[in-house]
C-alpha cells in the first residue's frame, strides 16, 4: 500500500499548492 500512500501524499502536495 506504500505505492498508494505515495501517490496520496503526491496528490495531497499538488491540492495544497496548486499551480496558478
């Protein structure tokens, strides 16, 4: 389940700090 929790924290960063 590592893959997913990698893939969470990956999507998690992105929500946190979107791109503007």
């Amino acid at each position: 389940m590592k893959v997913l929790v990698s893939w969470l924290r990956d999507f998690v960063d992105v929500t946190a700090s979107p791109e503007e």
